[in-house]
C-alpha cells in the first residue's frame, strides 16, 4: 500500500522540476531579449528594464530554489520506495516461509501424512491379526477406518455377526486380541525384530471356555519366537509351557527354584 501511495508523489515532483526548467529558460530569454533593447531606450526605460531584470532573476533563484527542494523531496521519496520495496519483498518471503511451515505442520499432524500411512497399511496388519486367530479362537480382530471422522478403531465379530469394539468383548478375548495384534504389529514392522516375547500376567482374565484358545496361542508363539517368557500368578500355565522356573518367599527373600 505504501509503495501505491509513493509512486504518484514521485511522479508529481518529476513533472515540477521539468516545468520550473522550461520557466527558468523561458525567463533567461527574456532577459537576453531585453538586455538588447536597452542601448536604444531612454534612462527611465533603463531604469525600468533593470528593474524587470532584477525581478525576473528573483524569481529565477527562487524557482531554483524550489527545484533544489524538490530534488531533495524526489530522492526522498525514492528512499522511501526503495526501503517499502525492500520490507515488500522481506514480508512475502516470510508470507511464504509462513505458508510452507502451515503446510508442514499439517502434514506431520494427526490427520496428515501419519493417517494416510496408517490406513494404507491397515489391510496388512488386519491380515496378519487375521491369519494369528485362525484355528485359535471363534472371533477376528481388525482394525476400523472412519474417514469421516479420520480416526482408527478396533473392532472385533464372530461369523457374520455384526461387529462391536473389542473394549466390549471379555477379559480373556481382549487378552487374546492383544496378544495377536502385538505379534502382527512385529511382523508387519521394517524395524529389527526380537526373537523372543514377554508376556506379563494377563491371565486371571482367562475363563475355562478360553483354556484351550490359550493352548493354541502358546503353539502359534513357540513358531514365531525363539523364547517365549510368560510371568503369571496362576497355576495352571505351568501344563502349557515347557519349563517354569518358580520364585518363591523365603525368610523375607525372594527364592528361585528352576
């Protein structure tokens, strides 16, 4: 806007300066016609002519005067439109930056490039979880695209019931579940994988009717990993693995026996 309102103003002092030049010849003219005449004039007409002389010469220094102050406005003024064109140029180079960031930042949010990975890969990992529980148990597990919402949800159905959230389905089919989709998550990974897994309780959640769902589990984990560490309270985990090492209290110490 500032260089809008600078651009007339020094195209205004350019038009005076070329206007008080023309006066100023126009006048210098007239002085050299009238200093012909005065040889031929009277000593009143003299007197006369030298007094239109010293008036034009007046005005002639006053118009280079004025000349002088408009020089110094128009370099005035092109400072400031040089300065205006510098923070122009300064403020859409940050305008841009500015834009460049925003875009950035939508790129790395929730709803970005982090979204857009996740549902691109989410038909792998439904097919790894998938391929975990066949055999094991009755239900799938999977994960659930809402593109409306641009959220990601778990889910799981028996048959061709209709599915509900997997925090709606029992102890033993969430410990189950969790166990499949953390084994699919390690399979699906380019990260360097671990040839062993830890299992830490979980499995007073477990109910009669998911004791053999269990057992199966177990037998899919000894193919995956080389070890398979399980820590749990409940005694009848010890039928199920191949060694148990048990840690006992003693005299206010821990005791293991192997």
């Amino acid at each position: 806007m500032k260089l809008a309102q600078l651009g007339p103003q020094g195209a205004s002092s350019s038009e005076e300066h070329v206007r008080l030049t023309g006066k100023i010849a126009e006048l210098q003219s007239e002085i050299e016609r009238l200093n012909l005449k005065i040889d031929g004039w009277s000593d009143e007409n003299i007197d006369l002519l030298q007094r239109q002389s010293r008036d034009a010469m007046a005005a002639v220094t006053t118009m280079r005067q004025k000349i002088d102050d408009l020089i110094r406005a128009t370099g005035a003024v092109d400072a400031k439109i040089e300065a205006t064109s510098a923070d122009i140029k300064s403020l859409d180079g940050m305008h841009e930056l500015a834009k460049t960031k925003e875009l950035l930042v939508e790129m790395c949010g929730r709803d970005g490039l982090p979204y857009l990975v996740l549902t691109r890969t989410l038909p792998v990992i439904n097919a790894e979880i998938a391929k975990i529980l066949a055999g094991i148990v009755k239900f799938t597990v999977f994960f659930e695209d809402d593109p409306e919402e641009q959220t990601v949800s778990l889910r799981m159905r028996y048959g061709d019931y209709k599915s509900r959230p997997l925090g709606l389905g029992s102890g033993a089919e969430t410990f189950i579940a969790s166990l499949a989709i953390r084994v699919a998550l390690l399979s699906v990974s380019s990260l360097p994988k671990t040839d062993f897994l830890i299992v830490d309780e979980g499995f007073g959640k477990l109910d009669p009717e998911h004791l053999e769902a269990l057992q199966r589990m177990f037998e899919y984990l000894r193919t995956a990993f080389k070890t398979v560490f399980v820590v749990s309270h409940v005694d009848y985990l010890k039928d199920l693995v191949d060694h148990s090492i048990e840690i006992t209290s003693r005299d206010g110490y821990a005791h293991v026996e192997a």
